[in-house]
C-alpha cells in the first residue's frame, strides 16, 4: 500500500449555523477572527485562525455545507493540513487504500484541486461515517481569487504571464536544495550517495529557486548525465524544466561531451513524457533498479504503477537532437 500523507496540523473545521450573518460577527467581533471570504450566493463564510493561511474556520448556513450528501448536523468536515508533496500523492495513496479520492465538487478525481481564492491544493475523500476529509496545502504563491475553483493541471494555465527565468550555476550549500533533490528521489540513502557530486544548474524567478538540475560525469567518456531534476511545484508547467535541459545541453556541449543521458523510473509516465518532449529517446531498461536494499519503499507507486525499473534516454548535445549513429553504443548499458 502506498504510504499516507504526513498529517502535520488540523487546517480547518466547518460549523453549521442557522444565522451566517449573526455568526460570522460573533466569530469576527467577539472571537475576534479575521474574515476572509464571505460567499453570500453559498451561504458560506471563511476566517482565518492565527493569520491568512495558518488555519480556517468555516461557517455554513442551515443546507449549505460543502458535497453535502449526509443529513446537515450528522456530516462534519475537517481539512487536514499536510505537504503539498502528499497532497500531489493523496489520490494516489487513498486508492492503494479503497478509498475513493474526490475533487472539491465530489466527483471522484485523480489529481488534487485547487482552491484559487486561497490558494490550496486539496484532495477530499469521506470517512466511513460519511464526514467529509480534505487533505489541504496552502500553495506558495499570490491568492487569485478570479481562477474559482480548478484540477491541479488546469491550475497553471489560469496563471498570469510567467515571470521571466534565470539559470545560473549554483554555489550554496548542497543541504538547502535538498527538498526539491527529495522531490525527484524518493530515496534517501541513493539521495546522501550523490547529493555533492557534479555540479548544479537552478532556475530563479525573481531571485527565488524555482528548479535545479544535477550534472554529473556519465559512465561513458563523452557523455554527462542528468542526476536529479526538479521544478518546484508551485512553478510547474511553465517551460521552467525545459529550460534547464536546454542549460544542460549547452553545459555538457561546452565541456565537450556528444549526449546527454538521464534515468526515470519506467512508472514515472510524466518524466517520461516530460524528457521525450524534451529532446530524449529511450536507449536501454534497466529492470529491478527501485529496490529496497537502495532504499526505495516496499509496494511504491507512481501514476499507479510499481516503482520497479529504470529507463535511460539520451539525446545528443548538437543541434541535431534526433540520436543517431554517433550516439550509438548505449551509455549505460542495463546492470
Ligand atoms: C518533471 C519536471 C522537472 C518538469 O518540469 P516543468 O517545469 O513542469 O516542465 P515544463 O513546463 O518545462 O514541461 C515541458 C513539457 O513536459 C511536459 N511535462 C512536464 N511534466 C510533466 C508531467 N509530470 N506529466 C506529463 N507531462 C509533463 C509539459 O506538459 C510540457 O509538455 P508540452 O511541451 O506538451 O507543453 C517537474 O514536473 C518535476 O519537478 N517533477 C517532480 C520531480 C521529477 O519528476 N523529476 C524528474 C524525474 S526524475
């Protein structure tokens, strides 16, 4: 089964009341809660707890409480608060679990949604009693409350324009990317193994790290590899990964290197689709690689598949991107 969320604090709790105006000045004026959102047209209102995104409060008038499917009084509603990573993980987890993951208008789903007026990622599923269960993670970005409510790959493109992105070499300390290296390793022993080695390329959006890329020496004389690879979540599916493999390219060429080669797990179907799109071609499977004497979980899952086996790509380093003859023997061949 796959392993749960990390379930760090209660995020947020949901009152019934018979008089949402009276209430939320009770919770406003005597309790003294900020109000953040009053939905009128829903009967709803929302205020936080300990400041904007720490906790919520949610007040729903008599028939209106959120996929309301129990009798009002009888089904609750709690929000879990816990990583945005677990989040990304939970309709996964919930289903190796049988329980049906669902979106915020309690459909089932397979992917969180986003709550843009926030904004939170959140995946809701009900206990055996029927209460309704949100696993929540505020996201680190600016509350854009025009995007409503979307799937997490609608969320991207509700975005305005992308701010501009830089890639440059990295000279921190190794330790302070470890969160977005742990993002594309599960792994922790393989992650200790090669977290110094080669060098490494982030991308910064205003200043900030939004994504980094290892390079490191390949097993072949003339090739690098791409040891890990991450975009952080918030800044996904706007050309950020893509623009550091075209760093990638440009560094390994100019250290004087024919391909560039990477591996992913052959049940990671997004990197696999993410590389091909970016240039690569498969060149060999290496099978049994995700073992848990390396340090990868018993029954691990990706896109519901078992973490079991290693795809290598490649592509070359020239301007002519189709693999060919002068990539020919395979950089690694399968252990
Ligand atoms: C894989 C990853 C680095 C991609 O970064 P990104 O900035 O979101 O990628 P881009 O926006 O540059 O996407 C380039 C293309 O790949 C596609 N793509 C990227 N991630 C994808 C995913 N998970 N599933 C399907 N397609 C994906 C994009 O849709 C885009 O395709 P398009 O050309 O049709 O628009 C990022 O999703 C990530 O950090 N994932 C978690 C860690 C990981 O998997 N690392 C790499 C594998 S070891």
């Amino acid at each position: 089964m796959t392993e749960p969320p990390v379930v760090t604090s209660l995020f947020e709790a949901h009152l019934t009341v018979t008089d949402l105006d009276r209430s939320i000045a009770f919770w406003r004026d005597v309790v003294g809660l900020p109000v953040a959102l009053e939905v009128p047209e829903r009967g709803a209102a929302f205020l936080w707890i300990g400041g904007p995104g720490e906790a919520m409060l949610g007040l729903w008038s008599a028939g209106s409480a959120p996929l309301g499917s129990a009798p009002m009084g009888a089904s609750l509603h709690i929000a879990l608060g816990v990583s945005l990573g677990d989040v990304l993980r939970a309709c996964d987890a919930l289903r190796s679990a049988a329980v049906a993951p669902l979106s915020f208008f309690g459909t089932e789903a397979t992917e969180p949604s986003v709550i843009g007026w926030m904004p939170a990622a959140a995946v809701y599923f009900r206990d055996p009693d029927g209460h309704l269960i949100e696993y929540l993670a505020m996201l680190d970005e600016p509350p854009r409350p025009e995007s409503g409510i979307v799937s997490w790959s609608e969320w991207p493109a509700t975005k305005p324009a992308a701010k501009p992105v830089r890639v440059e070499r990295y000279q921190g300390a190794r330790d302070d990317l470890r969160a977005l290296f742990a993002e594309a390793e599960s792994s922790e022993r393989e992650l200790e193994s090669y977290l110094d080695a080669g060098d490494v390329l982030v991308a910064r959006v205003a200043d900030r790290i939004a994504g980094h890329l290892q390079l490191v020496e390949a097993a072949a004389a003339d090739a690098s590899e791409i040891k890990n690879m991450a975009v952080d979540a918030t800044h996904r599916g706007r050309g950020i990964g893509r623009t550091l493999i075209a760093a990638a390219v440009d560094v390994a060429r100019d250290r004087g290197h024919a391909s560039l080669v990477v591996s992913t797990a052959a049940a990671d179907v997004g990197a696999l689709r993410f590389y091909q799109r970016s240039g690569f071609r498969m060149r060999a499977i290496e099978r049994d690689a995700f073992t848990p004497a390396a340090g990868y979980a018993e029954g691990e899952r990706s896109d519901g598949i078992e973490l079991r086996d290693r795809v290598w790509l490649d592509r070359l380093t020239s301007s002519d991107t189709r693999t060919s003859r002068a990539c020919a023997p395979p950089p690694h061949a399968p252990r």
